[in-house]
C-alpha cells in the first residue's frame, strides 16, 4: 500500500478461494489489514488455470474500516492509496 490513509482508518484485504478451473490454485491468507510492508496474499500457486470470465479466480473483496474512537478526528478531504500487487515465484534451488 502507497499513501496515507486518516488516522483510525484501515484497509483491509480479503482474497476468495477458487472453486473453478484445475491445478495449484493456491491459498488465501484469508483477511489482511494492508500496510506499507509486503504481505502474502495467495500463497501456493503453481501450475493451473482458473478459468476467465467473470467471478473466476481469487476475487478480492476490499473493507474500509475506522476506529470508532478517532471518528471525531476525521477531517474530510481526498486521500489518495494505491494497493500494488506482486507474483513471485519460490526460491527453489
């Protein structure tokens, strides 16, 4: 994640299970809370293919949360965040 959300506000990252196509799928991480650090998302892809169209693969479902306490420090205004995605391979020797 790039940019800087209010303080008391979170986003949140969520991938589904596959349950079309073949092959490793992989494996969600279930619920992440998503930070400047690199996180593991889907892990155990492999060979496979999950089918194209709509609602296929991992769908990714995005939650806007806030801490109720900071609620009366929320300013209004435009806050700009950019989720940036990764494949990576294993390191396999």
């Amino acid at each position: 994640l790039t940019g800087t959300l209010p303080a008391g506000v979170s986003l949140k990252l969520t991938a589904g299970t596959v349950s079309t196509g073949n092959g490793n799928r992989g494996s969600s991480a279930g619920e992440i809370s998503l930070t400047s650090s690199a996180q593991d998302l889907v892990t155990g892809i492999g060979s496979c293919y999950t089918e194209s169209g709509y609602e296929k693969g991992h769908q990714l479902t995005y939650q806007l949360d806030m801490n109720n306490d900071s609620y009366a420090d929320l300013a209004s205004g435009s806050y700009d965040v950019t989720v940036i995605y990764t494949i990576t391979g294993d390191d396999e020797d």
